[in-house]
C-alpha cells in the first residue's frame, strides 16, 4: 500500500493542542491556591470547598474516554475545537460565579469540557506523526503534564497575590478565556479535517462505565477528608460488579464504547497497569507539599519554587529520552522509575527540620528526569498497540486510569502520611516516601511484563502517523 506523506501542519498543531493540555492541567492545579480567598469572598462551606477542587477532576475523568470516542466517530478536530471553545466559556463563567452553587457547577462543566478536548491530543500525534517523529511529539505532550501542574500552584499564587483589577481569585478562571478561545479558533485553521467511521452511540455503556468509575473516584478524592467510613470501601467493591456487567454489555453492543479485544493486547493492558501504578507513586510528591507548607511553614509561592527545579529534569528527561525511545523500548519507562527510585530516596535523606531548598534541589531533579522518562514513554508504547482507529478509545481509556492513579496516590500515600502524625510532620513525611518508594518500585517491577519493543499490528503500520 502506497504511503502518503504525513500532514505537513501537524507541528503548528500539536502547539495549539498543547497549549490547551497545559492550561487545563493548570486549571486543575491552580484554583487549590485559592480556596481560602473563594471561601472569604463566598462564604463557602468546607465541603463545598473541596468540591470546588474535586467536581472538575470527578468530571473530566468521567468524561475522558466517551471523549476519546467521539473523536474518533466525529473527527478530532471538531471535538477539540467543541471541547476548547466549551472550557473558555466555562472559565469565563467560574470567574463571574456570584455564588458557590454556582461556581461547583461551572467547574464541573470545565472537568466535562476538558474531558473532550485533553484525548484528543493523543490521537491526533497517533494518527498524524510519522513513526519516526512520534518520539518526539510525545516527549513534548508527556512535559507538558507535569510542567502544568507544577505551573498552576506557582500561577495561583502569583495572580491571586497580585489581584489585577481588583478581581481576586476570579483572575485563575479569567486567564483561561484567551488562550481557550485562541485555542479552538487555531485548531479549525490548522487541524486537519478528518472523520472517522459513523457508529451509533452506546449511551448504555456510557452510563454503566461512569457508574463504575464513579464508584471508585469518588471515595478515593473524598475518603480521606471524610474519614474513610464503611460506605468508601463498600462503594469501591460496588464498581468490581458494574464493572462485570459494563464488560457483559460491550460484549453484545453493537457499537461498543470501548473494544474489550483491545486489552488481550500486552502494550495495552500492562501498559495501563503500570501508568496506574506510576501515577499512584506521585502521591509522595504531594505529601511532599504538605510538609512543605505546614510541618515547615513555607509559602505557597516558596513552596512552589522550591519544586520548580522539576521542571528542569522533566525537560532534560524528555530531551533525552524521547529520541531513544523506539530503541530502548521498556527499558526507557524503567530508566525513569530507577530516578524516581533515587529521586524518592534522597527525599528521605534529605527530610528534616533543617531541609532548605538548595538541599531538595538534586532530589527534585532527579524526580523530574524520571516523570519526564517514564510518563511520556508509558504513554507511548501503551497507545503503539493499537491503530489510529483506536487511538481515541485507547488515548481516553488510558488518561482516565492516569486520573484514577492520581487520585489514589494522595488517597493512599496522604493517609499513610496524617495518621503518622503523632511522631510529627518529618517522620510522617518519611513514611509516606518510604510507601512512595515501595509503589515506583512495583512499577518497575511490572514494566518486565511490557513487550520488549513497540507493538504495532501489521495491518496497522500504515495507518499510524500516515494518515496525512
């Protein structure tokens, strides 16, 4: 089969795409700095706060893989430009939110936007770049998620800080609108026009999977402030036998939402274990925060700085790993877990009342080179395994276990951390990078199940990145 060329404005593309990935991971992270001035101004609740935070995750992971879907039913143009344009007006009504009602429901309708737009990006590096480019298209996507949120607390701090225009905390929600807009705009120009093959809805499968997922998000984010009562653990087992029945109905759905032969594929399903398991470890870094700000009494703005340095190893990680990564196969994601390892490690050595920021600097770096290696080749060999047909089922399934494993990190690794309190803020802190530890290095233990090289189907090969 004769090979077209790739699309030649793919590169201008995957700028918007990520500029539009970028501010939705600082959205997610940015409004955290400013909860107690929205509590001040509104009057809100100590629940309802934490909603403010919790209702976009809950909402973008359950919309992540219907997402994916319609993209690759409509055309993942039309759902990025939908899911852009539909996140700026949301934004944009967060920031004029005149009470907390208000505000819990557009940040839920933020979650639902970005849950259209964020899968996408995935598909589209998958469908567009050249095998021989898709290294480094992917190194570019998987900095920009840790770079974001490392990004939103440092942002939150400095806008809410600076109050522009007297508009207080309302100035993270307004940033938005722009870029947003600016965003979906550019991608009608310079995304290419595709659709793929029309097949009817399966709104029961739909229903049955946000149940299941539901099940589970929601005692994993809320579990910890509330206590962990019986009815957490109760509902989490609940979403082993929605989970049953989802797989029963896809079976016999006559357009699935998600093809259950996808996962006898070893890229994809170990894949999606180990991005489960590495995104658990980040836990660690989050109660890294914490110790920062109350056992040691830094800023938020201090606080942030003092991760900063992440930055620099996620950039380095990926500069240097991406171009290797068809070569090195597994043995890139493993190469990052053995940094997070040492990372974490120094961490622990490091804890302790006289810890300044000059002496977190080596082990944050080191954190980030691993996240930089590991996230963004996971990423890439998960969705190697499977056509661009798939891409956009695949890319939504695996950011919703990505969402799945970022929740439970702080669930897990936070409550290891508060109930070790009583022997105060360093010693609980070790222990939870000692868990931390213990979690990357089940990871690198499962990445010795993922297939030596990329698997790509024959029947594929032209498919991927050759759609141009």
């Amino acid at each position: 089969m004769e090979q077209e060329e790739p699309y030649r404005r793919r590169w201008a593309a995957l700028a918007l795409l990520l500029t539009a990935v970028f501010m939705d991971m600082v959205d997610n992270q940015i409004v955290t700095i400013a909860l107690p001035t929205i509590q001040r101004d509104l009057g809100a609740s100590t629940s309802a706060l934490q909603w403010t935070a919790t209702g976009y995750t809950l909402a973008f992971a359950l919309t992540l893989i219907t997402g994916g879907k319609l993209g690759d039913r409509f055309g993942h143009r039309a759902l990025f430009a939908l899911g852009t344009a539909g996140f700026g007006l949301a934004s944009l009504a967060a920031g004029c939110a005149v009470n907390v009602t208000m505000l819990l429901v557009t940040r839920a309708a933020q979650g639902v936007f970005a849950g259209l737009m964020v899968p996408q990006v995935l598909s589209f590096i998958h469908a567009e770049f050249p095998r021989s480019e898709q290294g480094r298209a992917m190194g570019f996507f998987g900095m920009t998620f840790p770079i974001g949120g490392l990004a939103g607390p440092l942002l939150g701090g400095l806008l809410t800080q600076a109050d522009l225009f007297g508009w207080h905390w309302r100035t993270i929600f307004f940033v938005n609108v722009p870029i947003a807009l600016a965003a979906a705009v550019g991608a009608l120009l310079v995304m290419p026009a595709r659709r793929g093959a029309r097949a009817g809805a399966d709104v029961i499968g739909v229903l049955i999977l946000a149940a299941a997922l539901l099940a589970v998000l929601y005692p994993l984010v809320q579990g910890r402030e509330l206590g962990w009562p019986a009815w957490t653990f109760v509902l989490m087992v609940a979403a082993l036998p929605l989970l049953g029945l989802f797989a029963a109905w896809e079976r016999r759905a006559r357009s699935p939402l998600i093809r259950l032969g996808l996962f006898r594929n070893r890229a994809v399903s170990v894949g999606l274990l180990v991005m489960l398991v590495f995104y658990c470890g980040m836990g660690a870094f989050f109660v890294l925060t914490l110790y920062l700000q109350d056992g040691l009494g830094y800023s938020p703005l201090k606080t942030a700085l003092t991760m900063l340095p992440a930055t620099v190893g996620i950039v380095v990680g990926n500069g240097l790993g991406m171009p290797l990564a068809r070569r090195l196969g597994r043995r890139l994601p493993m190469l990052g877990l053995a940094l997070l390892l040492a990372g974490t490690a120094l961490m622990i050595v490091v804890t302790g009342p006289d810890l300044t920021p000059w002496r977190m600097v080596v082990p944050v770096v080191l954190f980030g080179a691993g996240l930089g290696l590991g996230a963004s080749s996971l990423m890439m060999i998960t969705i190697g395994g499977v056509g661009a047909a798939d891409a956009g089922m695949v890319s939504g399934v695996l950011n919703t276990v990505v969402q799945l494993g970022a929740a439970a990190g702080p669930a897990t690794i936070g409550t290891a951390f508060f109930d070790s309190l009583d022997g105060g803020y360093a010693g609980a802190t070790r222990t939870s990078l000692w868990l931390g530890l213990a979690v990357f290095g089940v990871a690198l233990l499962a990445c010795f199940l993922l297939p030596r090289g990329e698997r790509v189907p024959a029947d594929d090969r032209s498919a991927i990145g050759l759609a141009g």
